[in-house]
C-alpha cells in the first residue's frame, strides 16, 4: 500500500480554507502570547544589571553583609564589624568568640553561601593599609593566617602562598604589593604572590615611595642606610647615615653622611654637599629645597641656584610648571622663575588624571585652570570620574558636566548606564528618563543622580530618602543625614557615617 499518494475520485482539499485556518491560528497564538507578556513582569523592567559588590551593614546593633542589589547575603549576626577586603569577591571575615578582658577573639572566613573557605588555621586577618591621606585600604587577593603563633599568607581560594613562619606580617604604609616580614627579630620584605624580596636581615625597612617599584630604604644591623631595588638589585650600599624618603627617578637619593646631608648618584656622583636643611622633591635634575624656613629650586648637577629660596612652599606640579606659596598665596611659575599664574589663591592643586589646576578662591570656588594656564571654568568640583572621563561641577546652583577638555555634557552623555536623570525646576529636583520624560515628579528639596547600583537619594523637608532606577519611592524621606559626607542608597539601607568603614545601615 503506497501512503501519501493521491488518486483519482478522491475528495481534493480546499487551499483557502486551510490557509483560513492556519491565519486564525496564528493570530490566536500572537494573542495569547500578547497576553502572556502583560501578565508576566518583564524582567528587564524589574531587574537592574548592577555590578555585583558585597558590601558590611550595620542594624539592630549587629553586623552582616548585604551585595548591591541589597539583599542581605550574611545575616546580621555578629558583635563585631566583617571585614570585605575586596568588595567585588564572596569573601568575608567573620570575628566572633570576643573576650575583650583577655583581647582574644575567633575569626572565620565566608562565602556567599554562608560556607567557611579558609580553614586549619588559628586566624585568618585582612592585610590593612593606609594612604597619605590615611584611607584605609585592604591588600588584594591576599589575606594573612596564623597557625601556632607564627604567620603565613593565602590567597582568596585558601591556597597557601608563604608558609607560617614568621613571627610577624605588616604592611609598609601607602606602598601595596610590599609586606614586611620579621624571623628571628630582623626584618625584610615579600610580595604578595609570597616571593622574598628582601631577605630578613635587616633592622629596619621602609618604602622610598608609594610605589614598591622604587625600592625600599634598608638599615643594616650597624646602623647605616642604603637602598635596594624590587628586583633586589643594590641601588646604594648600607654605608649612610640616613636616606630621605625622595624618589629621584630611580637615579638621585638624598643622603646623609658624616653629619651633612647631599645628593647622591647610582654611579657615585655626589652633589650639593651641606648646601640645604632639606630636599623635598626630585624632578629630572632640579631639587626643591628648604634653608632657613624657606623653599628654592637648584640644579643637581651644575648646583645653581634657579629659584631663590624666598618661597612659603614650592610643589613640583608637571613640565618645568612649580606651584609657590608667596605672601600666604599660591600661583604657578617655571624653574626660571617666570611667573604663569599669579599668587592670589587660596590654594592650588594639580590633578594629574585630568591635567588640569584647580585654584581656590577666598569663597570656596575654584578656578580650573587648562594646561596653557587659561582659566576655563569657575564653580565647586563636587565630583571628578577619570575612568569615564568626566567632572560634575556645581555652578552657583547647578550641577553641570563636563569632560577634561571644558566641554560642556549633558548628564544623559556622561551618565551612560542611568536609566533616570536628575532634573530642576522652580527650585525642585525631581527625575527624567532618557527621553527627558517626567518619572519623579518635582517635589524634593535635593537629591543625588542614580548611582551605579540603580538608587538615587531624595531629600524633602530635611529628611532623605530613596528613588530606584524606574523612579520608584523605595524609602519615604525619613533619614536625617546632616553629618554623612557621602549621601548614598542600596534598596533599603544608607551609607554610614564613617567612611573608613564603608557600611551601609538603615538606622
């Protein structure tokens, strides 16, 4: 029997109806479909792409840890603060056991899933350092661990990176990737993939700068200073009496010997012997000097004198330009003296990431100050994005955007991931939507853009609030904030007051 073949006398189908058909069932299935979606949130619509960053918060006198979308991740358990060395991993240190009348305590290391990571050791600590300006930070990837009294380091994943043999594991202030070790009382230094840098035996370590690259200021066991390199290559032999914290481009070093400070050479060049109480700073071949209480400019090699020294302050700023302090105010000129801005502001600045001078007036403003030493803008820089390449400046009382070169932008081109814009009007903030759309009506006395996490601060009547990124009220203005230098939002919980900490609460 042949299937599928037609013969004739039998009935033949008719092609409109089943074309009919067919239409009609489609159109059906387009509707239910159109239905489906309006009683189906649309996720992109409920949810927010935000970068995933864990984050300590703070309530009903307890501590836990909540992630950017604001969902608690370890419930808010425990007396002491947990430590998120980096905010962008799952990995939490947990303190508990506390007796403080004999300063003994636990700490465990958690996940996400609340799991412990880290284990077979009596502690686990965050290696914590401090910039110039004393900001607290925390070595990355990198956590030090203690097993009978003695200490070692791992990384996030628990792999031991140095064995437990040291009896002490510092930080050197300011300078990352650079941890001081001591074994049997003497010091060196390690890295934080455990590669011994500097081997223990020296009396004292320190950093010749922020940068570990530079090298490091060691003191031999008798006394006398020298430098050594990163790569341990040995920059100035342990000869000196003391060597200043001044990096010269990896070629000058201030030195003192025989009870008289001067410049040194890697090649054994020696310069400027007795001529200064103090070098402050190393540029090519100028040094900014101190005698007397006050700061002057010289040439290293030739030992001239390029400046006198007459100055309250000399800082090096970039390309031969100098910021001076003359009759209590600050201007700009080069190593030649010329003068590039004269001295009537409060104080100056230069902001190397963007390459421009930021001169403060007796009012509180600054002048931004292009590299031709033009005056571009004038107003309160509230906040400067080198990453994104922009600056929000307030102008008497708005808040406008610019890029590096002075040009004006509209939140919408700076602000690339918002979904809402803050807006004015009569006085009022409220929020529009990338099609200048009204979301949030103008009804608050301030407010804050959207941050990166999808919540902007609302304030009305004295108290702040919370908007999401549709322009939804999260939290009715109920938080008086007046003492938080930072106004910020996560769902339901506020930045806390101390920065160092980085928290968030909702009390």
């Amino acid at each position: 029997m042949n299937r599928g073949r037609r013969y004739e006398g039998e009935r033949k189908l008719n092609m409109k109806k089943v074309f009919a058909v067919i239409i009609a069932f489609i159109v059906i299935v387009m509707f239910i479909i159109e239905i489906k979606k309006l009683m189906t949130p649309n996720n992109d619509e409920q949810a927010k792409d935000v970068p995933l960053r864990y984050f300590p918060v703070y309530t009903d006198n307890k501590w836990g840890v909540i992630n950017s979308k604001g969902e608690i991740i370890i419930e808010p358990t425990y007396d002491e603060t947990i430590i998120i060395p980096d905010n962008s991993k799952a990995v939490f240190i947990c303190t508990y056991d506390v007796d403080y009348g004999k300063s003994t305590y636990k700490t465990k290391v958690l996940n996400q899933k609340n799991e412990e990571i880290i284990t077979g050791y009596d502690n686990v600590y965050a290696l914590e350092n401090y910039d110039n300006n004393n900001v607290l930070w925390y070595e990355k990837d990198i956590l030090k661990v203690s097993k009978d009294g003695k200490y070692g380091l791992v990384d996030f994943s628990g792999k031991q990176v140095a064995e437990c043999n040291y009896t002490k594991i510092e930080t050197l202030k300011g300078t990352q990737n650079s941890l001081l070790t001591t074994k049997d009382g003497k010091l060196g230094i390690i890295d934080n993939t455990g590669t011994v840098i500097l081997e223990n035996e020296y009396k004292t370590i320190r950093a010749i700068s922020d940068k570990y690259e530079n090298g490091y200021i060691v003191q031999a066991q008798n006394g006398k200073y020298g430098v050594s390199g990163w790569n341990r290559t040995v920059l100035l032999e342990t000869k000196y009496d003391d060597i200043k914290q001044i990096y010269g481009d990896g070629k000058y070093f201030v030195v003192k010997e025989n009870g008289k400070w001067k410049i040194v050479d890697t090649v054994g060049g020696s310069y400027l012997s007795d001529k200064f109480t103090d070098v402050k700073s190393i540029n090519g071949n100028i040094a900014v000097i101190t005698k007397d209480g006050k700061y002057g400019l010289v040439s290293i090699t030739d030992e001239e004198t390029l400046l006198d020294t007459k100055y309250q302050e000399i800082k090096y700023a970039t390309n031969d330009r100098y910021i001076v302090k003359l009759n209590d105010k600050y201007g700009i000129v080069n190593s030649t003296g010329e003068s590039l801005i004269e001295n009537k502001y409060n104080n100056i600045v230069y902001r190397s990431g963007t390459n421009f001078y930021e001169g403060t007036n007796s009012d509180y403003t600054s002048d931004l100050i292009d590299s031709n030493m033009n005056v571009k803008l004038t107003g309160i820089i509230s906040k400067i994005d080198v990453t994104n390449g922009y600056m929000q400046i307030r102008e008497g009382d708005e808040y406008n955007y610019y890029n590096f070169n002075f040009e004006k932008k509209s939140s919408k081109e700076v602000l690339k991931t918002n979904n809402i814009f803050l807006s004015k009007k009569d006085g009022k903030y409220g929020f529009v939507d990338k099609n200048g759309i009204v979301v949030v009506d103008y009804i608050y006395d301030d407010a804050t853009e959207q941050n990166e996490y999808g919540y902007a601060a609302v304030k009305k009547d004295g108290l702040w609030g919370c908007v999401n990124w549709k322009g939804e009220v999260t939290i009715i203005p109920s938080y008086k904030l007046e003492n938080h230098p930072d106004i910020q939002f996560i769902g339901k919980w506020h930045l806390g007051q101390d920065l160092n900490l980085y928290y968030y609460t909702n009390k």
